[in-house]
C-alpha cells in the first residue's frame, strides 16, 4: 500500500508500507496441503478417469456454483503417460508398423497384371473369360503400386505428431516454474525423450508426410463416422488399428490439454480446505477399491465433479462409491439443513456402507464424540451396519480403529493423511487392505 504525507516546506511525498500475510492450514501441514494440491489429487483424478474440476454450492449466496479446477501439470503428465506407454512400452506403435494398412488402385492397367495357375485343359478363351476359376487361372496384380497415404495411417500419423507436442510443451510449462511435484520435474528428461521417439515414429518410412498429418482437419465432425469405419477395414488387416481408433477417442474426449494461457490458470479460486479433503479422500477410497469415476444422471458429460452427486464404479459395477450423493429421507437427515449426508456412501452388492469425512477434527487421535453420535444417527436412519468416520489424524499414512457392538454394528475411525512422496505406490495398497479388512470382513 502507498501513503502520502506533506514535507516542512509544504511539498509532497510518498512513501511505501507492506504486510506479508502467510495463511498456514490448521489441521494439515503446509507441506501436505501443497501434496495434495499439486501432485496427489490432480495424480488420483487422472488414474479414475475423473474431471479435474469440482462445483460446490455456498449456502448463504444465491450465485451460480463457483468451479475450482485442480490444475496441475501432474494431472496433464499422467494423461499424457497412459497414452504415451500405449504406443511405446505396449507396443501398439511398433505392431501398426509392423503391417501398414494400403490400398491400391480401383483401374488398373494391364501391365500391371500377372496370370498364374495350373491350366485345366481342355478349355479355351472365351471359358477362360467368363469362367476363369474353374480353368484354373487367376489374376494378381503384383505389380501395382501400394497407396499407404491411408485415413488410418494419417490418424496414426498425426497422433504421434499430438503427443510429441504436448509432452513438449508439458516440459516447456514445468521448466518456466509451473506448478508440478518434485517427482515430475526429475521425470523431465524422460518426457523429452518421449516426444522424440513419438517423433520417430510418425517419420517412418511408408507412412504419410508430416506436412500431410498436420493439415489434416481433425475436427471435421464429417470426419469421425469415416475414420471409424476405415479402422474398422484396416483392422481386418492389422488388428493394431482397432486398439488406435479406441485410444484416438479417449485421446480426443478426455485428454485435458494445458492452459494455453494465464487467464486459464487465474480460474483456480481460493476453495476451502475442507472440500479439497473431502474429494482427496474420496479419490483415495476410489483408487483404493480400483474404482473408476463415471458420469452421473446430473452430468452427463464427464466436465466437472459437482456438489450434487458422482459416482465410481467398478468394471463389473458390483462396487460403487457415491461422492456427496446422499440417501433422502431419514428422521435425523432431513432435520439438517444442506446436502443429504454422509459424504460418502459405499455400495457392495446391495450392502449400504456410510463414510463422513470431518476435516475440522484436525489432529485429533481419535475422531470427535459429536462426530460419533451423528454417524450413528445416520446408522439408524437407515438401518447401515457399518459406518466410518474419516479425518487427518496425527500421523502420516492411515490407521483405522473399529468398534462393534452385539448387534453386529460396526463403527470404524479411519485416520488419513497423505502419504509421503516415496510411499506413493504402496499407500494405495495398504489403504485397499485396511479397508477390506474393516469394512467387509
């Protein structure tokens, strides 16, 4: 801030104050809050195949939902692997190589054919011309020129030259001192070396010119029903261009590229705490039961995670996980004001489980009695035999405490904390183990 002030001889002059403010999370360090933040969530959202943004409703503002989008380039860095590991480590790129769909030409001229075959004789000419199959000639034009400049190819072409793009400007945006963790800014190198061999690939000899892939309009809505069927023919041929149409429709429906600018970065808003647990330890309880997000009946479209519900599911759908989409009804629910709760509901073969999460429980060793006797209402209303209570804890990792009562209820408190960096593989593990033992042993 700037103050003015008057001198002795009636001349002005200013002079300039400041204030640091530093705002520190009370309940997780600020270490762990940047984890979660930069590196955890936008990782655990890429991996269910969630939108990174999240719509939530402000009780005492009649405004239109606010959106925080968990930007960061660790959620672009794990799209861009899932896609990248395609082609490269699992081969896709090396078996469409291996057997490039072509075509030739629909007129072809005379000298480019060959008669072969045993002759059945007697037979003559005009036999010969209208019934060459059973002289035992047949036509091969062996000769005639292969046309590789294919719809497929072109799509493979050009999906290589996508990829090589935006691992580079991913590096490029990390290096300028975007937002990324530790683990991807040491990953650099790698990335640089896999837009290379992207590079590598769409520059094989047969396959159509890069001048060629770059000026093909791939938004042309005319373009999807054609390309569709045209790796359908060419997976007759190689069965590859099948596993390349299906990665180019996941490629173009859910890849969320990077902000091309700084006002897209801007829209990151100030969102509470709270919520940004609440969703983190949703995610973890997904990734822990291998669970994928799928689009609700509110959203059809896989844009944005929203107050009013969001569901994940396993492949089989046996198990599904319902984010902030409360039961209706119940004598103690429908007295609180807002969204039906708990946070979280679990179902597992038509067996209901509830899990809260309480962020304002902090530090605690164990969870808040206020807390206990609500989940139990909860319990009650409608009749769940287990429910959990989830919250920070003291130490890093979780640990879960269950009580059980003679009626076969069974109450869990389940401590979670981000995990450190290293443990980052195994803490999905165990937190999957800890779950299956007290929730459905």
């Amino acid at each position: 801030s700037y103050k003015a002030g008057e001198t002795s001889t009636g001349g002005a002059i200013s002079y300039k104050t400041g204030v640091a403010l530093q705002v520190r999370p009370s309940k997780l360090t600020l270490e762990e809050v940047f984890y979660i933040k930069t590196e955890r969530l936008p990782t655990l959202l890429a991996r269910l195949d969630a939108p990174n943004g999240f719509r939530w409703h402000y009780q005492d503002y009649d405004e239109l939902p606010r959106l925080f989008d968990f930007f960061s380039a660790d959620y672009t860095a794990e799209k861009l692997r899932h896609f990248s590991q395609a082609f490269l480590e699992d081969g896709a790129g090396e078996a469409i190589l291996s057997r490039l769909d072509y075509l030739t030409p629909e007129q072809k001229a005379s000298s480019l054919t060959t008669i072969r075959g045993p002759v059945h004789w007697p037979t003559t000419i005009q036999h010969w011309l209208n019934w060459p199959a059973e002289t035992g000639l047949r036509h091969e034009w062996s000769h005639a020129p292969k046309d590789f400049a294919t719809l497929p190819n072109l799509l493979f072409s050009r999906f290589q030259l996508e990829l090589a793009r935006e691992l580079a400007q991913l590096v490029r945006f990390v290096e300028l001192g975007g937002p990324a963790s530790v683990r991807l800014q040491t990953t650099l190198p790698n990335l640089k070396e896999r837009a290379a061999r992207h590079l590598a690939l769409c520059q094989a000899p047969l396959l159509p010119s890069v001048q060629l892939a770059l000026a093909w309009n791939r938004h042309d809505p005319a373009t999807l029903p054609l390309l569709a069927t045209e790796c359908k023919r060419a997976a007759n041929f190689n069965p590859a261009y099948a596993r390349l149409n299906e990665l180019w429709h996941d490629f173009t429906s859910r890849y969320v590229s990077l902000p091309q600018d700084e006002t897209d970065l801007a829209r990151s808003g100030l969102p509470p705490m709270s919520k940004i647990y609440e969703l983190w330890a949703a995610c973890e309880v997904a990734n822990a039961l291998n669970l994928n997000f799928r689009s609700t009946e509110i959203f059809e479209a896989k844009t944005v995670l929203t107050a009013e519900g969001a569901v994940f599911c396993s492949p089989d759908e046996q198990i599904k996980l319902y984010y902030n989409k409360g039961l209706p009804g119940g004598w103690y629910s429908t007295t609180r004001p807002g969204l039906p709760r708990p946070d979280l509901r679990l179902e597992v073969g038509g067996r209901q489980i509830f899990l809260d999460v309480k962020y304002r429980t902090g530090s605690d060793e164990r969870a808040r009695p206020d807390d206990i006797y609500k989940m139990l209402a909860y319990m009650h209303d409608f009749e769940v035999k287990t429910g959990v209570i989830i919250f920070p804890g003291q130490q890093a990792g979780t640990k879960a405490l269950a009580i059980e009562n003679e009626q076969g209820q069974r109450l869990v408190e389940l401590a979670l904390r981000p995990p450190q960096s290293e443990e980052n593989d195994q803490f999905g593990v165990r937190l999957g183990q800890l779950l299956a033992k007290n929730l459905f042993s």
